[in-house]
C-alpha cells in the first residue's frame, strides 16, 4: 500500500480517537490573551537584557557555534556560561547541551553505560548491570532516556518505574536489587501538576544504598528555593557529589538550551560517551548569550522567583475560592482538576473566550477522569491580568465545568 496512505489511515485512527494534536501560531503578544500556559516564570522572554544578551553574541560570535562541542563548537562564551552556571547553582561542574531533552536523554543514557561494568564496595561488589528507578510521573524526556538506556544496555541495565513521590517504594527497589549499581531519577518539578518531589528523602535512600540521584531541575531553575537554585538547593543537597542536576534554559531564562549540573567525574562521561553531547551541534551563541544574560538578572534580582511562586499561589486561592478544584503546589504550575477530557478542553476554550490562554491535559498525560487546566503564574503578573484571570476561572465554574 501506499505509505502515505497508511499515514493518512494512522491519522484517522488518532482523529477517531480524540488524540490528533493541532499547531496554533501565535502572535508576538500572545493574541492580547493572558498568557497562563507558556513557561516564561519570571517574564523575561521579552526582557531587553536578554535581547541585548543574545544581540551582542550574535555581533561576536555569529548565528551559529558552527560545529559540535568537541570539534568547533565551544567558544569562550559556552565556558563562561557553564562557569557561571555551575557557581549559581553550586555545583561542582556544568556542561550545556542544546536543549534540556538531550541534556536528560545524554546523562541518564552515559551514567547507564559507565556504571555498567562490576567493581563497586560492599555486598554488591564485583556484580554489573544497573538499575535506574525512576517515577511513574516523570517527563516523556527521562522515561525516553530510560527506554534508550535499557536499549543500550540490554539485559545489563533494568528500569522499575515507582509510585509518583513514593520515596519509601524507591528505597525499597533499591534494597531488593541485584545490580552493581543504581541511578534514581526523578523530576524535581513534576511538569503536568506542580508537585515538588520528596528531594531530601530520595537523597538519602540514594546514599543509603550507593545510587546516584538524578534531579530534572527543569520548572524549578530560577523559581524555586534560595535566590531560584532550584529543589536540591532548598533541600540543601545541591552540591553533593552523589546528585546529578538537569535544568533547561528556556522556561525561567526563557532561552534555549539545557545543561547538567554535576561532578567532574559525570561530566568527563559525558564529553567522553555522551552520545547527544558529542553528536549534536553546540549551542548557538545568541541562546548561550541570552542564557548569561538571564542568569545575571537571576542573580541580580534574586526575589523574581518567589514573586512567580506567590502570584501563582494567588490563582489557586482564586480558583478554590470559586468552587474549583485547584491543587497548589509550591511550584509555579498549578492544575486544575476538571475530570473527563472532553470538558477540560471546554474549560480551555472558555478561558480563551474569557481572555486567558491556559494550558490543558488530558489522558495518558494523567489519569482518566483527571483532565486538568494546568495554569502557571509569573513574575510579571499584573492587577489587570488577576482581573481577567478572575473573570475567566469564573466563567469556567459557571458553566459548571469542574
Ligand atoms: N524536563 C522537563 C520536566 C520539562 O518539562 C521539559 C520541557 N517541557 C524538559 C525537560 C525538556 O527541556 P527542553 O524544552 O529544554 O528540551
């Protein structure tokens, strides 16, 4: 048969199903609606430093880094920026990759690969293979990690997948474990609902058991904890050498780019095995300029993060005050609970009716009958967007949507 047509039968089946996606562009102001779906916590997507930031790279260095890392890719302004990063976020090293995705797939795949082989200290010594627990919440970008990660590993390398925020289920699948060695991975900012993972405890159960920990600091960079350093630094674990940190580079500095925080024995695996290091083109010198520039109004202005916490915090007493279901988190992103699919796109659309963009999840992103509107506050909220906000969660309710 005709391979375009089996295509078109694919798509037919995903339309019959309710799971067709559609591309909607947008305008630069965001269609005059209230932006309460995009990932720019603190407002600086529109920040004239970062413009300038990322102009003055361009003028220096070009459009693009002209080559990958290893071979032309790294310039001065790359060093400075995983310098920089690595001192705000007090880690002992950082290296940047072009998006958080690789940055996810690359450590979790290479830390797989390197502790593959026995030696070890303890009961487990001289055993290879290695587990990777990993929570049933995480993002699509660490469970495609694992997936690469077993792949390549084959029968050496197993993932068991754990009850979301279950540190107790953590400890106990690395207590009955037959591998070597262990990688717990987890989101520090679950994407879809906000929670905070339990960052203290999966520490511990680390340590207790020889694991390393790996934190996607992703929607937690520039938000939460002290000055914006993320989960593991309001969990004071930072700069342990057992815990490995991811973050991106285009929610909070509403950039481009990713980068993993970590010691410098896990970055030399990287630059040496990490396959979407080695690979892929270097960052482009505009995002690694706009990314400096972010980090210094981070540093420079370091209650933005806490404003975005508070103002979202803001809409979910909005939200319960009206009758809705709206679990607050601690994080920037807060769910609302509507139910079945069909109505949470209705309360999407009625908020866009209303003037606000919001974001919206169906199943298999959660559960059946959890259909959310996922909303997130920023830094640079005004009185005018609460009032339309307000307006809008209310014409959600009243349509008795949720
Ligand atoms: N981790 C999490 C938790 C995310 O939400 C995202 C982005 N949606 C990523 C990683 C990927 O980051 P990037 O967009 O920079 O590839």
């Amino acid at each position: 048969m005709d391979p375009l047509e089996l295509l078109r039968q694919a798509a037919a089946g995903r339309a019959a199903a309710g799971l067709s996606r559609r591309l909607t562009a947008r305008g630069p102001d965001h269609d005059g609606l209230v932006d309460l779906a995009s990932n720019d916590y603190l407002g600086l997507c529109g920040d004239e430093r970062l413009a300038a930031g990322a102009s003055e790279a361009i003028r220096k260095w070009g459009t693009g880094s002209t080559g990958s890392r290893l071979v032309t890719g790294t310039t001065t302004l790359h060093a400075e920026l995983e310098s920089q990063l690595a001192e705000f976020t007090d880690a002992p090293a950082a290296l940047v990759f072009s998006s958080g995705y690789l940055a996810n797939l690359t450590v979790i795949t290479a830390l797989a690969a390197g502790l593959g082989t026995p030696g070890g200290a303890g009961p487990l010594k001289g055993r290879g293979g290695v587990l990777v627990v990993s929570d049933a919440g995480n993002h699509a970008s660490l469970i495609d990690a694992c997936r690469l990660a077993r792949t390549q590993g084959g029968a050496g390398v197993r993932v068991a997948v754990t009850p979301h925020r279950d540190a107790g289920a953590v400890r106990r699948a690395l207590a009955s474990r037959e591998e070597g060695a262990a990688i717990v991975v987890s989101d520090a900012v679950f994407s879809v609902d906000g929670a905070l993972a339990p960052a203290g405890e999966l520490h511990a159960a680390a340590r207790e058991h020889g694991a390393l920990l790996v934190l996607d600091e992703a929607h937690a960079f520039g938000v939460i904890g002290p000055g914006g350093r993320g989960v593991a630094a309001a969990a004071q674990i930072a700069a342990e050498p057992d815990v490995i940190r991811t973050v991106t580079l285009s929610k909070a500095a509403a950039g481009q780019g990713g980068a993993v925080l970590a010691a410098p024995e896990v970055i030399t695996a990287l630059v040496d095995t990490g396959r979407g290091f080695i690979f892929d083109t270097g960052l482009a010198p505009p995002s690694v300029g706009a990314a400096l520039a972010a980090l210094q109004v981070i540093v420079t202005e370091p209650g933005l993060g806490a404003r975005a916490l508070a103002n979202t915090a803001r809409l979910a007493g909005l939200a319960a005050g009206l009758g809705l279901r709206a679990k607050p988190t601690g994080a920037a992103v807060l769910a609302i609970v509507i139910g079945e699919a069909g109505q949470a796109v209705r309360a999407q659309q009625i908020c866009a009716g209303h003037g606000v963009r919001a974001g919206c999840f169906r199943p298999p992103s959660v559960p059946a009958g959890q259909a959310c509107l996922r909303l997130t506050g920023r830094a640079d909220m005004t009185e005018g967007d609460f009032a339309v906000a307000a307006r809008a969660l209310a014409a959600v309710r009243e349509h008795s949507v949720g």
